[in-house]
C-alpha cells in the first residue's frame, strides 16, 4: 500500500476523533425533570407537546377536534409550564399533532426544553450532532478517495480496502447513535422499574400520575388513561383522516427511534 494512501486513512481517522469528541456529554447534576422533560427523552419533541397536551386537557383547556385534531377550548389556566403555554398558545386553529409541534411557539419552547436537557447531561446538542453527522458521513469519502488516488489500475486494492473498512465500519456506529445519552436511557430504565404501568386506570387517581406514565410509556398510557381524547385527538401514532396534516389530521409515533444502534461515546 502506497504512502499517500496512509495519509488519507490519517485523515479519516482525525475525522473520527473530532467527531467523537462532539459526540461526548458531561452528566451533571440535575434537579427532578418535569413530565414533559421525561417525554422528550424518551420520544422527542411531538412525545413532549403529547404530555403537554394532556396536561392542558385534564384543566379543560384543549379538547379533540375533526378529524384527528386538537383545539382549544379556553384558557390555559393558572400553569408556568413554557411547553404548555406555548402549545396552548400556537391553538389559534385545530391542528393535528405533528403540525403542532412545529409552529414557532411550541418550537421555541421545544427548543429551550432541549437545550436545559443538554446541559445536564441527557441530550447531545442538535448543532454538535449534525456537525458530528457530517464528520462521519466524510470519512468513507475520504477513504473511498485514497483509493482511487493512491491506487495504481494495475495493481490489487485489496490491502488499502480492507484497512479503509475499519474506519469506515466505525463512523457507521457513531452514526447510529442516538440524541439522547446513556445517562438518560438509564433515568428512563430507573423511572420506569419504579413506576410499572398499572393494569387499571383506577390505580392512579393523580392527575400527576397519569403525566408520567405517559411521559415514560406513550401510547400504552394514553390508551389506558384517555382513550376518547387521545384516538379523536389523533395522539396514538396513526395516520387518520387526509394528508394537509391541518384538518387531516396526520398522527404520529412517539415511540419511533433510530433505525440502528450502536455505541454511545458519553
């Protein structure tokens, strides 16, 4: 194998070194995380506006529309929650829930609950993501690039692809993981063997209660807790009705995650 190509594989490898160091998270600590925090561990921004939902519902402040919507029906009442004021707030018209999450009110709140999950440790920052994303998605160009450079046509590239597999085997893993951290899986894990999910909605006469177990169980919970309000509101990770996502009503699955998994560098 050629000089120059043990540059490129040198190169490759820094790639996968500043990437990973992107990648890494300092756990700190951190006070009792409100349901909606917990929702977006564990399903990402429209499992924190689903929470948020709920809460606004059992005040009377939000109901099930058409066609697998929500609408307002009133105030917000006396909350200081920023999520549920600013869903309560971007209900100028029924919207289904994946359109919700996205209006600039609920977004901006969504995004000042991500940014206090990173700093304590439990979601990678979305803007050191996406440049970690990047580094990787270089690195089997730059490998693939080596070859074809440093490769003579005549000659057998069998030794150049095989160590080039290594690096480009690695940046497949840290493309795999996820926006949250290992410490969060775990608080996640640790709330959920302490909370099982009851059989019975009778056991859980706190309308707090029935926050966190949808924060951490999703559909499951709000099945068992809300069956109307969450089918007609279109919160159970199905699509009803047409494909506007206003008055068609588009749902969604909270429980969706990463295609693939792979290491965690916290």
């Amino acid at each position: 194998m050629t000089t120059g190509m043990w540059w490129f594989l040198g190169a490759a490898l820094v790639q996968l070194v500043l990437a990973a160091l992107l990648l890494r998270t300092r756990s700190t600590e951190r006070p009792e995380l409100p349901p909606e925090a917990l929702a977006m561990l564990r399903g990402g921004p429209r499992a924190a506006v689903t929470v948020a939902l709920v809460a606004l519902h059992q005040r009377g402040a939000v109901a099930a529309g058409r066609r697998g919507t929500i609408r307002a029906n009133g105030g917000a009442g006396r909350t200081r929650d920023p999520l549920q004021l600013g869903v309560h707030r971007s209900l100028h018209r029924a919207l289904a829930l994946r359109v919700l999450a996205t209006r600039p009110k609920a977004r901006q709140a969504l995004d000042a609950l991500s940014t206090e999950l990173g700093r304590t440790g439990l979601l990678r920052s979305p803007g050191r993501l996406r440049a970690a994303r990047v580094l990787l998605s270089c690195v089997p160009v730059t490998v693939g690039a080596g070859i074809l450079v440093t490769v003579p046509p005549n000659r057998a590239a069998g030794p150049a692809l095989a160590l080039g597999a290594l690096p480009v085997a690695l940046a497949a893993a840290l493309l795999c993981v996820p926006p949250t951290t290992r410490a969060a899986r775990r608080l996640l894990s640790g709330l959920r063997d302490r909370h099982p999910l009851p059989e019975h909605r009778r056991e859980v006469p706190d309308a707090r209660d029935v926050l966190l177990y949808v924060a951490l169980y999703g559909d499951p919970a709000l099945t068992l807790f809300l069956p109307h309000f969450s089918r007609d509101g279109g919160l159970l990770g199905r699509r009803v009705g047409g494909e506007d996502g206003y008055s068609g009503g588009l749902g969604w699955n909270p429980e969706n995650g990463p295609s693939c998994t792979g290491g965690t560098p916290d």
